[in-house]
C-alpha cells in the first residue's frame, strides 16, 4: 500500500506553567503487509516523534500537558505557577 500523507494540528495546554500552543503536523502513514501501520510525524522540516506520546511544554519542560482538539490552545486559560 503506497504512503498516505496527512495534516493534523494539534492545541496543548501545559498544566504546570499554562504555556499554550497548537502545532501542525505532516505524518506520512504507511502500513506493511502484516497491516501494521506506521506514522512518521514531521514538523516544518524536521522529523519530530509523535506529539501524542511525551509531549513536552517549551515554556518549562514539564510532560504535564493536556492535548486537544485544534484551536483550543487560545481558550485554556491555565493558572501560572
């Protein structure tokens, strides 16, 4: 089966400092004859893991973070510790 390119964006919120952010992602999806599926994310031009793995906040660093749907990062008003 040939690849499968696709968009998705993604808002994060980080519950320890309230940094939030939404990204877009390039993820090339593959799946093999054993029909396992294989994505290959990609961010600008730079291939990066799975944003839904271990996310991490740019502001602090933490791994606390809330992912969800796009467009919410704007609306997740998180306290600042």
């Amino acid at each position: 089966m040939p690849a499968r390119h696709v968009q998705r964006a993604y808002s994060f919120a980080c519950l320890n400092c309230g940094h939030g952010w939404e990204s877009t992602y390039d993820i090339d999806l593959t799946v093999d004859q054993h029909t396992r599926i294989t994505a290959v994310y990609h961010l600008g031009d730079q291939r990066v893991p799975s944003p839904l793995q271990s996310p991490q906040c740019p502001a602090c660093e933490s791994h606390k973070i809330r992912i969800m749907r796009p467009g919410r990062a704007a609306s997740a008003h998180l306290y600042e510790t």
